[in-house]
C-alpha cells in the first residue's frame, strides 16, 4: 500500500507533491495548509515518506516504516512543546536542516501546527528559508497560511488541501472496508475523513459521542448536573491520555531496533502525543456538542428537516419544540461553544473549560 493510499479528495495537491517527487525538482521549503482536519500533517508525513524512500513511497520498505515510526534519522518531526513552538526548537531545527542525511538521498523537517511560531520563532527560521541547504526540505503544516508572515510564505511552494465532500468520505471508507450504511452515515456525521475514520472504526469513540449526545439533551436540576458531565468527560480525557502512554510504550519497544533516545527525550514524545490525542478528542466533543444545536434549530424551522444525529431524532423534536420559542439561546450556547474551542487551543485549563461548556449546553439546549 503507496504512502498516497490513504488520501481522497486530495488529488491536485498530492498531484503536486508526486511531481515534484518524479521531475526531481523538490522544492526546498512547503508550506501545506487547509481546514481538512489532519490531512495536512498526514501529507506532510507521506511527502517525507517519498522523498527518502527509494522508490517514491511504497509504504513497505524499511525507510516507509521508520518515517511512518517517526524514527528515520533523516526525518524530524518539530511539534509545540505547549501552546506554541519555542525559539529555541525553531533554532535547533535549523541546525538540524544543515545536517547532511545519514540513510537516503535528502533530510526532511516537518514542522507541524507552524501557525504556532510566534514572529520571532518565524524570523528565527527564516535563515532555513533564505539560504537552504540543497540536500533538505522543509515542509511547514498550518491550518491556514494567513498565520505566518509574508517573509516566511512566500519562501515556500504553498499546497492547499480542501476538505472532501461527504460523498468523497464515505467512498473512501467503503474502499477500506466499511459497510455502506456506516460509511454513509459517519462521513455525514464527521465531516472529516480522520474523524470518520475514528468513528467507523473505533467502538469507544463512538460511545463517547453517542454519551456526549445524550447529555446534552438530558433534563437538568440544577448546576450541579452540569458539572457532573464536565467531570465525566475530563475523566474521559484521562483516560484517553492512559491509552495514548500504553500505546507510546508498544511503539517504543518497536522503535528500539532503530533508535536509542534520553530518558527525556522519549517524555517529551509522549506528552506531546497527549495533548495532541487530547485536543483532537475535545475538538470531536465540540463538533458533537455543536451538532446537537444545529439540529434542534433545524428541527424548529422545519420538523422534518434531516439532522445529523438521526438516532435520537425523537427527542430531538421534543426538545425542540421546547426551545422553539427561544432560538436566540441555541445560538449563544453554539457561540460558546466555539469560544470554548479558542480557549482549548490556547491550552486553557480543561477541567474549568469543560465546565463553562455544560453550563452552556445546559442552558442553551435543554
């Protein structure tokens, strides 16, 4: 299986990348960006992939496997520390890019969430950009290219991913071997082909969404209530984060025939896997919450209109024939929402914003 199998609805931006790959004028900076969930930095980590692989991402050989492992020596991945990429991962990854590779034809530097350089980590890699080393590339991956300054974009070949229609995902899930109903119904539901992945697939994500669905249109007594469902879904994040250190120890293990890391090193990895694994999974609650409004506001222009959350149409009409009369609540609770992802991404307190976000839900949907 190619390294490109995984994509759909990327064509003119894969197509470019595999050009490049095949005329052997690899540019020496990217910068691939779109609102398309994570399909950014999954081609980012693909176009790596290619470029050290000898045969332009077979997907099976030993150089696929280490990319795929985040352990091919010529292969760096630079990801947020915290809320933002230091100076000083910026510095050190441009010492880096003016390594020569050590196994393949070229060094590859991926710098995944760039929008999270502040100016002076930007100014910082400009140096990378301005004067690049002929055996390296750097591949920046941001949501969208308007984050980073002019200086910085306009020193790399922009590749702009789109998200693909419901249509597209759910083909793609029925070629990787879901069922027709299911595909159908998660690449509605998702809107993302990493999220419909993870739906499809994935039992426990699936019950957290239909918990989540359920909470936020159960009657409430009182505040309280709204703080037991924070509660439960923080619960829910730890042990998301227990899963992602089980799951970083299998890889270790795996990796131990390739790399030899610091104690330090090896921590690192891991906490930046949890706030990833976590963030993800708080911006799938936020889509879940924020469905649940859409309905119902749906549902009150128009009782027969068709909703995402289909298995609980029932009382979705009944809840919104209560709140029919006052559809302004709906759209601050979907407005606070929205500001609670903000926050989240800002590494706001997740216990405290998880709490904001019942509150809300509670008042503006129940």
């Amino acid at each position: 299986m190619s390294v490109w199998d995984a994509f759909t609805g990327q064509d003119h931006a894969l197509r470019l990348l595999q050009q490049d790959i095949a005329s052997q004028r690899v540019a020496h900076a990217y910068l691939l960006t779109g609102a398309a969930g994570r399909v950014p930095a999954a081609a980012a980590g693909a176009f790596a992939a290619a470029l050290v692989c000898p045969s332009a991402g077979c997907g099976a050989c030993d150089a696929c496997r280490r990319v795929q492992a985040m352990a091919h020596p010529d292969v760096e991945l630079v990801e947020p520390a915290g809320t933002q990429l230091l100076v000083d991962q910026i510095r050190e990854a441009v010492r880096a890019a003016w390594r020569l590779p050590v196994a393949g034809p070229r060094r590859v530097i991926v710098v995944d969430e760039a929008d999270r350089m502040n100016p002076n980590a930007q100014n910082a890699f400009l140096k990378a950009l301005e004067e690049p080393p002929p055996s390296t590339s750097i591949v920046l991956v941001a949501p969208s290219a308007d984050a980073l300054l002019d200086t910085v974009r306009s020193r790399c070949r922009e590749v702009v991913f789109r998200s693909p229609s419901p249509d597209e995902i759910a083909r793609q899930l029925q070629r990787e071997g879901v069922g027709e109903a299911d595909s159908c119904r998660w690449s509605r539901v998702a809107g993302r082909l990493d999220r419909a992945r993870e739906l499809a697939s994935d039992p426990a994500a699936r019950a957290r969404r239909q918990s989540l669905v359920r909470r936020a249109l159960q009657a409430v007594r009182d505040p309280g209530d709204s703080l037991a469902s924070a509660e439960e879904l923080a619960a829910d994040m730890k042990a998301l984060r227990e899963t992602v250190a089980e799951r970083h120890t299998e890889v270790a293990a795996e990796q131990a025939q390739w790399l030899r890391e610091s104690k330090k090193v090896v921590e690192d990895r891991l906490k930046r896997e949890q706030r990833r694994a976590e963030q993800d999974a708080l911006e799938a609650a936020l889509d879940d919450l924020q469905s649940v409004g859409r309905d119902l506001l749906a549902l009150g222009a128009d009782p027969d209109s068709p909703v995402l959350n289909d298995d609980v149409r029932d009382v979705l009409l009944v809840r919104a024939e209560q709140v029919r009369a006052h559809p302004a609540r709906v759209v601050e609770c979907l407005g606070a929402l929205e500001r609670a992802r903000r926050r989240l991404r800002s590494n706001a307190n997740v216990q405290l914003t998880l709490e904001h976000v019942f509150l809300a839900v509670h008042r503006g949907l129940t």
